[in-house]
C-alpha cells in the first residue's frame, strides 16, 4: 500500500500592497493551505519539479484585494505548471 504523503508549504514573505499585517497574515495562512491542497491534489507544478527552486513571483488577484489565499495559490499553482 503507497503512503501519500501531507504537502507543507511555507510563505517566507507575503507582501500585499493595501493590507494592515494582520489582514496580510490571514490570506498569507489562507494562501499556504490552499497551495498545499493543490499540490497534494495535482502533484508538484512542473517549473518546481524540474528546478526545486523557490520561486519569487508577483501575484495580482483578479478584483484587487477582493481576492483570496486560495484564489491566488490556484494562479501560482497554474503560473508554476505551465
């Protein structure tokens, strides 16, 4: 029987014009968890399969701040799969 194992992904830094620290932090948490659920969903994104680096992107959600952590992890995850 194969073990699937738990995805952990961790944010260093979340910059996000527009939003106090505790605001940033919340989506920060909301963006870590649904990129992980991606992951362990949908396997390793290609870019990061191939090179194991850590990227550094920039990221607008679509309606500005209106936007959520895992609405901007399913752009990343998409962006890194191409």
């Amino acid at each position: 029987m194969g073990v699937n194992p738990s995805v952990i992904v961790h944010i260093d830094v979340l910059n996000v014009e527009g939003m106090n620290p505790s605001q940033a932090a919340t989506l920060g948490r909301e963006f870590e968890t649904a990129l992980a659920r991606l992951i362990e969903s949908g396997g390793m994104p290609r870019a990061l399969a191939r090179s194991g680096e850590r990227p550094l992107m920039e990221l607008a959600a679509p309606g500005g701040l209106q936007g959520t952590g895992a609405t901007l992890a399913e752009i990343l995850y998409r962006r890194l799969d191409e």
